[in-house]
C-alpha cells in the first residue's frame, strides 16, 4: 500500500487559485497512476482529474477542463493539482488516488485502491 497525504486546501473567492498536493510515501510513487477526485456534501465523490504513471497522459472531468491542471513529479513523489478560475459549484472535499499495475490513465472511484483523506477547498461567491 501507498500512503497519500493531500494539503493545499482552503477558502478562495470566486476567480481565484489554488494548487493541491498529493504526497506519497511508502511505495515507488512512479509505478502509480494517480488521480484526484472531490465530494461535495450530499453528492458522489466524483472524478476531477488523472495522470499516468510517468506524466505522459491526462484526463480530465468536463467541468474543469481549461481551469485545472494535473501534474506530477516522480522525484518528489509528489502529485499536483492546479486550480484557476475558481468556482462556488467547486466546493468539495478533494482527495488523491493511486492504483498500480496499469498503464491506462484511470477515471472512476472504483479503479482507485489507494486514497487520502481528503483536503477542504471552499469557494466563496
């Protein structure tokens, strides 16, 4: 198993930016494929963005597409989330995730073994 620990979190106006991290410990960061989800009171944890083990491909949910940014450094065992153009509707809880043995860049909760606990991000109007 891998431990995720997120951080970054906070409270932002509308417009304005933050940048997750995801550190990982315990096993070799780079043999992971690593994602970020969020769960807002009341909803599904939902899928946000994904990255492959070595950087090279991404995925992201329709709804962040253009403002967020995926990015990892396997030196660092580190995963980053950069978020601009904040929005309220991007209130949630966001969590890090990591799953290996594939090299397909993962989307859904259920793909994922490995998962932090969480960080808040809030978003004022």
């Amino acid at each position: 198993q891998v431990q995720l620990v997120e951080s970054g979190g906070g409270l932002v106006q509308a417009g304005g930016s933050l940048r997750l991290s995801c550190a990982a410990s315990g096993r070799t960061f780079s043999n992971y494929n690593m994602g970020w989800f969020r769960q807002a009171p009341g909803k599904e944890r939902e899928f946000v963005a994904a990255i492959s083990w070595n950087g090279g491909s991404t995925r992201y949910a329709d709804s962040v597409k253009g403002r967020f940014t995926i990015s990892r450094d396997n030196a660092k065992n580190t995963m980053y989330l950069q978020m601009n153009s904040l929005k309220p509707e991007d209130t949630a809880e966001y969590y890090c995730a990591a799953r290996a043995g594939t090299i397909v860049v993962l989307t859904t909760v259920r793909a994922y073994d490995n998962w932090g606990q969480g960080t808040q991000v809030t978003v004022s109007s």
